[in-house]
C-alpha cells in the first residue's frame, strides 16, 4: 500500500469518527451498604436479574461490558454459580415512534426495591407528528453477596438517543453505559449524577 493511499484511508477514519453523533449524558444512580469494604475485591459472576433472558444477544453484549468494568475496580471474573458475589444484570431498550397530537410523558424502569429508592427514570418527550424516532436504554446491576442474598450495591444507567445516532446499536452503547455506572465506584449513596 503507498503513502497516498494510507495518507486517504487515515483522512477517511478521522472524518468518518467525527460523524459519530454524541450521546447526551447518561443518567446514574447508585446505592450501597453503609460498609463498602466487601466491595470491588473477591470474586464475582455476573448472570441475567431474575425474569430477563441471559441467552439474548443483547444482554450478553452489555455482561461483556458490565464483566469489563468489575474486572477494572477490581472484581474476578467468575463462573455463573460460582463467585463469592453476584452482578445481577437487567436491560430494558424501547423504541418510541412520533404519533399523537401532544406531548407524551413515558416512564422507563420500576424498583429492584432493596433501598426502597424507587429507582426509576421518567423519560418526558414530544410525541407530536414530525418528533423523531428514540431508543431508552437502561441498564441496571445489583451486587449480592451469594452466601446471605444481601444487596451490597445497585445502581441504574439510562440514556435516550434518536434511532439514528450510532449509540441506538449495543456495541457502543454498552460499553458507554457500563463504564458510566462503574464511574468512581461504587459512588455516593443516593446520588444521581450525569456522565457525558
């Protein structure tokens, strides 16, 4: 290959990395134990919240991102069944198609119930004819200790982008998510914070 033509290929990857549409900030809530020192050590599986399909194609993109992210704070990675701790692991994504005549307020998500937070994301957004098509993703991850069934942490990412934008599809939006919601684990109880 000569010079021109790496010279083009690289022009082609620098115009074509700045058409990636941003997301906006990614929304993270997180709770923990008052005793945070069982966690980021020791070892931990990460397997589907109870009632969501661990064999879909989806979920197992965001393990892989989630898996990533506990392995970097410090976790061992685990055999399903076999970590001292446990990643419960739930995904909710929604597509949401312009109609109506008034703007429509939808909520995304419930509670995992166990700091009795609530956590939950109300997404508000214009459903009027000519709105865009939007995809809501929220990922969320509860840390228990196998032995006693305790919630040690949990927390919530979610963020909403167009259809169109690069980040609808899984292979970006995981990692991006996961990495926000492990952002200086395990975080302030009870805060929210955005992350761009």
């Amino acid at each position: 290959m000569n010079c021109l033509k790496i010279a083009a290929l690289g022009l082609g990857l620098l115009a074509l990395s700045g058409c990636v549409t941003p997301v906006g900030p990614v929304e993270v809530t997180r709770f923990h134990v008052e005793d945070v020192t069982p966690l980021g050590k020791g070892t931990i599986s990460v397997e589907p919240a109870p009632g969501t399909d661990g064999n879909s194609l989806e979920w197992q993109t965001y393990k892989a991102a989630v898996t990533r992210q506990l392995v970097l704070i410090g976790y061992t990675e685990a055999a399903p069944g076999a970590g001292a701790q446990i990643a419960h692991v739930r995904l909710s994504r929604s597509t949401f198609k312009a109609g109506g005549s008034s703007p429509v307020s939808v909520g995304v998500g419930g509670s995992t119930g166990t700091y009795g937070s609530g956590v939950g994301v109300g997404v508000g957004f214009n459903l009027s004819p000519g709105a865009k098509e939007q995809v809501a993703t929220e990922l969320a991850v509860a840390i228990r200790d196998r032995a006693s069934g305790k919630v040690l942490w949990e927390g919530r990412a979610s963020f909403m982008v167009g259809t169109g934008s690069p980040l609808a599809g899984n292979a970006l939006a995981a990692p991006k998510m996961s990495a926000a919601l492990f952002q200086n684990f395990p975080g302030t109880s009870g805060e929210t914070i955005e992350v761009k």
